[in-house]
C-alpha cells in the first residue's frame, strides 16, 4: 500500500423515511449493486447486495436486530460487517453509511 488515502464522497441516495423500517432499498453503483438497509431503531447499514453463500439479493431478505436472512437459503448476515453468522462462513462488503438531516449518504470513491 502506498499510503495515500483515496478521496471518500458522501453521496446523497435518498430520504431515510423512503426506506421502509426492517426493510432496504437498492442502489445501483458503479461498484455494483448497493443494498442500504434500515433497522427497527432508525440505523442504516450498506452491503453489496449480494449474499455469500449463492449471491442471493440480500435486498429482499428480512432485516431483524442488527441482521438480515438471505431469501434463498436463509444465511444470516450481520449488516454492521457483512459477516455470516453463525455456523455458516463467509462476508459480503459493507460500505460507509450515514444520516444528515434525514438524508441517507452513501460512501463512494467517486461522485455518482
């Protein structure tokens, strides 16, 4: 690693009350496709949407806590590291998120 850090942008993707509570929505990126995620207590978390296991679209799966079921084979994901839970073993990436003004800003390494 050389040691530079590359420029980090907030990207604005929405209203947080556009996303529906323990539901997601997705966001096409040029890094794929994005799956922002929020929680029954307002926090939101990115993931690619793409499970670990078979690619299922974690999307359309079903948050509960700090987590969200994979709708194909059931895989429990955590949002806050994209790690699997449990006895199943894998990880899918997890992107910055954040809340201002009740807006929901996604991390990207370029503006989109």
């Amino acid at each position: 690693m050389d040691g530079l850090q590359k420029d980090v942008f907030f990207a604005d993707i929405g209203a947080l009350e556009d996303i529906p509570r323990l539901g997601a929505r997705c966001v096409k990126t040029p890094a794929g496709d994005i799956a922002i995620f929020r929680t029954a207590r307002d926090s939101v978390f990115a993931l690619r949407d793409k499970c670990p296991h078979k690619n299922g679209p974690l999307s359309q799966g079903i948050v509960h806590g700090e987590s969200v079921t994979c709708p194909l084979h059931g895989w429990v994901i955590s949002l806050r590291t994209g790690a699997a839970e449990g006895p199943d073993v894998g990880c899918t990436p997890h992107f910055a998120v954040k809340i201002e003004n009740g807006r929901v800003l996604l991390a990207v390494s370029a503006p989109l």
